[in-house]
C-alpha cells in the first residue's frame, strides 16, 4: 500500500470476492488513489483522480435527500440491498430500461456484453410493469432505453410512445446510431412516438478509432444518424468512451465536430473507461483517465475555448461521479460558459440537485428551439433566453466505478438506476460490476 496523506475514509469491494471493505482516498500531493485490504485477496489500489484540480477542491458537502417510496429493506448493508433501499441518498434522475440484449456491433467495451447472438428481449408487458414501477418510485423522471442496442427492435417506437401515454416527459433512445443511418422512416417513427433525445455512441472523429473499440469504421454512419435525427428534430448528445492510447488526444477534435454540428447536437457527454467483465488483472493506472484530466484535455486540445474552470461537478450526484459545463456557440464559433444558475450545479442539497438534473437534461438535450420570429423588437432579456433556446451546449462528463475503483458514498449518492422486471431500481455502477472472473452482483441475477 502507498504511504500516503487520506484524505477520506469509505467504504469499497474486494475485486475477486466483492466482499465489503474498509477504504481511504489517499493523495501524494498530486494524484489521488483509492486504497483498500481484502483479508483474504490482499491489497488493492486504483488511481482516481489526477490532473490540474485538487480533489479537495472539487469535493462538496451536500445534505443527502431522504427517500419516501423505496423497494427493498436494509438486510445485508450497502451495495447488498439495491433496489432502492432505505439508504440510499439520492433520487431517480434518469432510469435506464434496456429493452434487448441484442446488439449489431460487437464492441470493445461494453457495459451489457450483448451481441448479435443473444435474443432476449423484454416483452411489452414486462417494459409497461417496469414503467409503472418507476412512476411508483421516483415519479416521472427522465427514462433512457437502452440495450444491448434498442435500435434492433422494431418496435421501439410502440415502447417510446407507451413511456409517453404513461406521462413521462423526456425520454432518450442510447444507441450505436447504426439503424438511425440505414434508415430513415425508423427516424420519423421514432419522431411521432415522441422521442426526445438520441444519446449517440460517438468514440471520436477517425475511423481507426471506432476499429479499435468497435470492430469497424462508422464514421460515415454516425455522421448520417445525426443528420437523419436533424431532419427530424431529434437532439442529440454525443457520447465518446474514452481510453489511454485510443481516443484521450481527439477529444477537442470531438467537440469542434459536435460544434460543426450544432443544428442537432445539443453537447457531448464524455465516459472514461470503467472495466467491467473477466479480468483476472487490476488495470494498470495507465489504463485509466479520471475526470481532471479530461478537463485538463479539453482545454489544452480547444486551445482554450473552453477551460477547465468552467466546470463544476453536478449536484444531483457525488461531486467525485462527474463535471458539467453549459456554454452559448456565438455566431463566430466561440463557446461562452453560462452563469451556474442556468445548469443543475452548486445546489447544497441532493432533492434540489436532483430536481435541477431531471429539468437541466429535459431542456438541454431535446432538440433545438428555433429563435423565435417577432414582429416587435425584443427586450434584451427576450434576445438571451432566444440565444439559450437556439445555441446552448454543455460539455459533461460521468466516470462509472469498477470493482476495483468503486466507492460506496458514490453508489449511495447515484441518480442513475437500471430498472430491473421485478420493478427494482439499481445503481447504474452496481448493476454492471462484475468481480475478476467477470461474476456480477446484479446483472443477469435480477
């Protein structure tokens, strides 16, 4: 274990038994680490953050909110009892109900392992169920159909427009944008049935990008998804994987493309890499980039359009999850950060951060809003809230745990729950992680 300064105390998982252990964010001065012991595996140690921002800097004390409507009893202790449970800290934001396990692309990484040869497939039944349970639960957040690659399913229109009768507001389609590409009326149907966003697989503006984490060039296909999703007023938020020595160096190239278009791209949403899955070996440190640095990244690769400063981390979860800035594109193709007030940051407490989240993500990431035409000349204030309508783009980013990096205070505090066909609610991280031999805790087991 490294010597070093802690600067907090939690609690963590053993990678190769998931057995709950004691943990310490530790710091050298510069990087910060989490550290912890199995009695039985022996010690383990992840880089978590690294990069120009102190993380005691970045970290924030926020009154946790208390949850009236929850599923599952305080047995075992967290993360044994998810679904949700007495106590967890934070409300739904945005929950996840993936609809196939079926995918076109065999990627990389990915947090389903799905692929072309499994078949399961939710009925819609069981996807009606699961929506009622969420409105039981959590009321009408924000949903996001997922996968697998929901695409796959002709029917995604009818499960769109079903969330839609149900009263849910906002609801977002995360896909590889393959079929969005091939074919247009699947657009148009997804239009009339009330899509609102496209959450858009876009690992970065070369092709030997995508041959790496993907298995084949997209390129072509991805930039015909967004135009297929402008022609119908779709927004769109672009979504890259990030990994050391594939795609870290190209994320300011992503963000003048997503600028490049604009008419439907409403921002770009990075993701580290997590590690999910067998893997008998702790990834190396070099295998990972954490937050700071991809804030560092953006500004050296913009040439400091936009800047490090500029970010904050998001109050609806732990402030160590992820970081979101909400500029204006002028007309000369400069980006202008917004006041905090207009994004979901800096609120103390997690019921109005959560509030924030679901209203901020509603109105950001739908489509665009024409400027609207008077016949009056507008008052100032009419001219910025049509700039706001018409030009907003955020930068965000949310790095998901591991088993070997995961931290219990950010499983308490998360707002993103995969929703299961027992009507549970589970924390995104926790229902994908798997121990080394690629054994989950939830997934497949609910």
């Amino acid at each position: 274990m490294k010597e070093n300064r802690i600067i907090t105390r939690t609690e963590s998982l053993c990678p190769v038994c998931l057995r709950k252990t004691e943990a310490f964010i530790v710091t050298d001065g510069t990087d910060c680490y989490l550290q912890k012991t199995c009695p039985e595996h022996g010690d383990f140690s992840a880089v978590i953050w690294r990069g120009g921002i102190p993380m005691e800097k970045w970290m924030r004390h926020r009154e946790g909110a208390h949850l009236e409507k929850t599923v599952t009893k305080v047995q075992k202790g967290c993360p044994y009892d998810c679904g949700l449970c007495e106590a967890h800290r934070q409300h739904t934001c945005t929950a996840l109900i993936e609809v196939t396990q079926r995918c076109n692309l065999h990627c990389r990484f990915c947090f389903a392992d799905s692929s072309a040869s499994k078949n399961t497939d939710l009925s819609l039944g069981q996807i009606k169920t699961m929506y009622k349970a969420i409105l039981s639960v959590s009321g009408t957040c924000n949903i996001q159909l997922s996968g697998g690659e929901p695409t796959v399913r002709d029917d995604l229109a009818r499960i769109v427009k079903m969330g839609k009768d149900l009263g849910f507001p906002f609801i977002q389609v995360n896909t590889n944008g393959i079929r969005l590409a091939q074919d247009e009326e699947f657009v148009w149907a997804l239009k009339h049935a009330g899509l609102d966003s496209v959450f858009l697989q876009f690992d970065g503006t070369k092709d030997d990008i995508y041959r790496k984490l993907r298995g084949r060039e997209l390129l072509v296909l991805k930039e015909k998804a967004i135009g297929n999703c402008e022609k119908y007023h779709i927004g769109v938020v672009l979504v890259p994987t990030l990994v050391p020595g594939v795609n870290v160096d190209n994320v300011g190239a992503i963000v003048r493309f997503a600028l490049d278009h604009i008419r439907a791209v409403r921002g770009v949403h990075f993701q580290p890499v997590s590690y999910f899955g067998r893997m008998p070996h702790a990834p190396a440190d070099g295998d990972r980039v954490t937050l700071p640095e991809v804030m560092d990244e953006l500004e050296r690769q913009t040439g400091g359009k936009v800047k490090a400063a500029d970010f904050k981390p998001a109050a609806c979860e732990n402030a160590l999850c992820s970081f979101h800035g909400n500029f204006i594109c002028r007309s000369d193709g400069n980006l202008v950060p917004t006041a905090p007030k207009t994004s979901c940051c800096c609120k103390n407490t997690a019921e109005e951060g959560a509030k924030k989240a679901v209203e901020f993500v509603a109105g950001n990431w739908s489509s665009r809003q024409p400027i609207r035409q008077e016949t009056e000349p507008l008052s100032d204030w009419d001219e910025i809230i049509n700039q706001i309508r018409s030009d907003s783009f955020s930068i965000s980013a949310m790095a998901f745990q591991d088993a070997w990096n995961v931290d219990l205070d950010r499983i308490r505090d998360c707002c993103i729950h995969v929703t299961t066909p027992q009507g549970k609610l589970i924390p995104f991280c926790m229902y994908n992680l798997t121990d080394t031999a690629g054994r989950p805790l939830y997934r497949d087991r609910e």
